[in-house]
C-alpha cells in the first residue's frame, strides 16, 4: 500500500505478521547515486521505519535473451 501524499511505502512479508514502511522523504533518489535494495531473504524480522536499511547494490545485470522476431 502506498501514501502518495505523505511519499510513503508499506510492505508486508507473507511470512512475518509485521508491517514496515519506506519513508521515501528519506531516500536520495537523484541521478547519479548508486542503487540500493532493502534485503527482506533471510534478515530480521522488520517493524516500523526502514529507509536506513537499505544497502548499496550492483546494478542489475540482464539475461541475453533471443529476439523472437530474428531469422535463423
């Protein structure tokens, strides 16, 4: 669920009874800054607050895939 007017973000993991939220305000999403993930696999149990969790990341790498449309 979202809160546009407030630039918040809620989750909740189907594994864990806790509800957790991004304050987006708190976030630098310019240009330029590296990207970053919030880790939910295998880290504690969240609650409340989260934006200082997120954790720098590589940037995501495609699979090659096939043009449908090429001739062989």
């Amino acid at each position: 669920m979202a809160d546009q007017k407030r630039r918040t973000y809620y989750f909740e993991l189907t594994d864990t009874p806790n509800i957790f939220w991004v304050d987006l305000s708190k976030l630098d999403l310019s240009i330029g800054q590296p990207m970053r993930m919030l880790p939910v696999e295998g880290a504690p149990v969240m609650a409340g607050e989260v934006s200082s969790r997120f954790e720098k990341q590589t940037d995501f790498q495609f699979m090659p895939g096939s043009d449908p449309g090429a001739q062989k």
